[in-house]
C-alpha cells in the first residue's frame, strides 16, 4: 500500500523551486537523484496497462527509478539481498560494531565523500582483522559484513560504518573454529585506539596525495600547517566505537540486516506532514533515551539534508571482508560449517523477471487479479516522456 506521504511528495511540489534557489551548488549526482525520485511510477518513466481475462478489471502499473537513493526501489533489492545472505548464516553468535567519526572529520568527508568513505571502510576492516588475529584478543581471521550510512536521525551527515560479526574466527591454520567469549567479541577501547590511528595515517597520506579539496568553511586546510594542527587536535580526541549486545538468533541478524542494508537518509513510513510551509517527520532522540519526536524542517532544507547523503557514482556502501569476502566466501563457509559440524544448508535463488521474484520472496502475484484472482495480461505498453517533458534535470 502506498504511504499517505513520500519523498517524492516533497521533491515534487518543491523541486523546481530549490532548483532555482540552489541550482549553483548542485552536482550531477544530486540532480540525478532528484529527477529521479520525482520520477519514480510516473508516466514520466512509461510503464504499461493490465486487464483481467476474467472481470475485465485494469490496472497501470509505471516504471520504477532503480535509484539506490529513492526510498520506493529498494525492496526488492534488499530481498534478493538478503536470500543470499541466509544461506551464508553461521550457527554462531553475531555482533554488531560501529565505527564513527568525530565532526572535524566528517566535514572533511563531505566534501570529500568518496576518498573519506573509502577511507572509513579500510580504516575500520584493519582493525577488526589486526585486532581479531592478534593472540592475545582472539587469534584468528574473522569474517564481516560492512554497511555504511551517512546520516543520522534528523537526517545531518554523521558518516559511520556498521559492522556485523560472526562471533569467531579461523585459526591460523584453518584446522579449527576459534569462538569468542560469551556475549564478548573484541575490547572497544583497543579497536577505537588502532581505528583512530589508521585512519588519520591514511588521510595524512591523501592529504600528502593531493586527492582531497577543501572548499568554503574549510579552504584553509589546504594549506599543510593548518592541516596537521587539525590532525594533531584529531590524535587527542576520543573516537567512538561501541559495540552492541550479540544478536539473539539468526533470524534477528536477517532481520536487522534488513533494516540497515539497502536503506536510504530516511523512510517514507517517518513522514508525518507537508505544505508549503514545512515537511514534518518523526526522529529518535537517542539523547533522550530513544524517545521518539517529530521534526518540522522548511523544504528547503529538507530536500538539502537529504542530498547531504547521495553517494558518487560507483561507490558501494556494502562490503566484505575476511573470510566472507567475494573472492573465497563459499570455500571459506564451506571449511568452517565442516570444522563446526554443520552440514552445508540449501541455497535457493528467485530467479526470471521481477514478477517470479516477487512471487517467490514476498508470495505477492501480480499474475492475479486482485478482485477475482483471475489472469492478468498486459494488453499495452506506456512509453517513457521525452526528457524535454519530464523534471528539470
């Protein structure tokens, strides 16, 4: 069922005009995201007409964006996703680990985003391998799923990474399975000591690179004293890396990855209003003990906060790493249910077009009639708008 209000509510009735206002600042990506979400199951996008044999009952049913950033075009991504990862589930606890970054960094990032994020990502893996194979923690090649996210609650950028773990690891040797302690995976104080100092190592090194710019508020960092005053005040700051409560089952890290993986800045579900005047939303206030409010932003500044999270082109924000890297993951699982005693587990696959995928991971059939399940034909097909007569780019 379509949410009373979407993100595409808001882009559509105050796009142009934050075009207009802001058109300067805008890049390619940002512009391609907006085009796109107002796009979305329109007939800007054409799609086609079905009837059933049966009733006669008709229905139009347009095209979707596929922008990873649209939250309308990410079920079932997120489901085939997820599928797959099922079938790679270990019978073994699961942790959570987050990596974030204090603010003189993420402001950095954002004008920086694919070198910052990448950044973020390798920074992270290191020290969960480095940390995880050293003797006197756990002493073995663990394996995780990395997830970045760029926003927070009130939708402002706080770049971090989630990581979700297995709780153990290979032996050096590959002969065994080494578990972690109950309900304990690494000491957070040692992972945020060693993440801090690899990540400023590797941003010191783009810096020197010449790949990263500085513009506006931070222009004065292009310069290398006032850079490395900037890092020096970074080595004293504490950096946060927490660690949460294993998960329950492995149901419940299905479920959590879920929620977190092809996620966007925000849900059409926490949209509460909009006019002319504003776009109201509900938010956690994890200050408050989680307590949920809601949040009156002018449109404006929604549509920019929103945008403050289109990532560049090409950049994959899940990645893994250790033993269920791409490379040598099925091997990898293979050895490790061997050496825990646990046969191989079935690995099915929806596969043919959007409708047999659909059937067989949410049981929806579009085949059907909704009114007297009878068989539904497409009996004409919309063309796509000429660019000219869509959504300024």
């Amino acid at each position: 069922m379509r949410p009373v209000l979407e993100v595409a509510d808001v882009f559509r009735r105050h796009a142009e005009a934050y075009r207009a206002t802001h058109g300067p600042h805008l890049g390619w990506v940002e512009r391609r995201v907006m085009a796109a979400i107002e796009a979305c199951r329109t007939a800007a996008l054409g799609g086609h007409v079905e009837a059933c044999d049966d009733c006669g009952h008709r229905r139009v049913a347009y095209n979707s964006c596929r922008n990873r950033h649209c939250p309308k075009c990410q079920g079932l991504a997120r489901a085939e996703w997820l599928a797959d990862r099922q079938a790679e589930l270990l019978p073994v606890p699961y942790f959570h680990v987050v990596f974030t970054v204090p603010a003189p960094v993420a402001e950095i990032a954002f004008q920086n985003k694919a070198a910052v994020y990448a950044l973020l990502f390798e920074a992270a893996a290191e020290t969960l391998k480095a940390i995880a194979a050293d003797p006197r923690h756990l002493g073995a090649e663990i394996g995780f799923i990395a997830i970045l996210h760029s926003w927070g609650q009130a939708l402002t950028h706080h770049p971090h990474v989630h990581c979700v773990v297995p709780g153990g690891g290979l032996a050096p040797d590959r002969r065994r399975w080494i578990a972690c302690r109950p309900r304990f995976f690494l000491p957070v104080h040692v992972l945020s000591r060693l993440y801090r100092r690899l990540f400023l190592a590797r941003l010191v090194a783009a810096f020197n690179a010449g790949t990263l710019q500085f513009l506006g508020d931070l222009a004065g960092l292009a310069e290398p004293r006032a850079f490395a005053h900037r890092i020096a005040a970074l080595r004293k700051t504490n950096w946060i890396v927490y660690a949460k409560p294993p998960f329950g089952s492995p149901e419940q890290v299905l479920a959590y990855l879920g929620r977190y993986t092809h996620r966007v800045a925000i849900a059409n579900s926490r949209l509460v209003a909009l006019d002319d005047t504003g776009v109201r939303f509900r938010w956690r206030d994890y200050r408050q003990q989680g307590k949920v409010r809601v949040m009156a932003l002018e449109p404006h500044e929604f549509i920019r906060r929103f945008l403050l999270h289109s990532l560049p082109t090409g950049f994959h924000r899940i990645r893994h790493y250790g033993f269920l890297a791409n490379g040598h993951r099925q091997a990898r699982l293979t050895l490790i249910r061997r050496l825990l005693g646990r046969s191989e587990p079935p690995r099915p696959r929806a596969t043919g077009d959007y409708r047999m995928r659909l059937r067989a991971l949410f049981g929806v059939d579009l085949d059907r009639c909704p009114c007297c399940g009878g068989p539904m034909r497409i009996v004409d097909t919309l063309p796509r708008l000429p660019p000219a007569a869509r959504a300024p780019p």
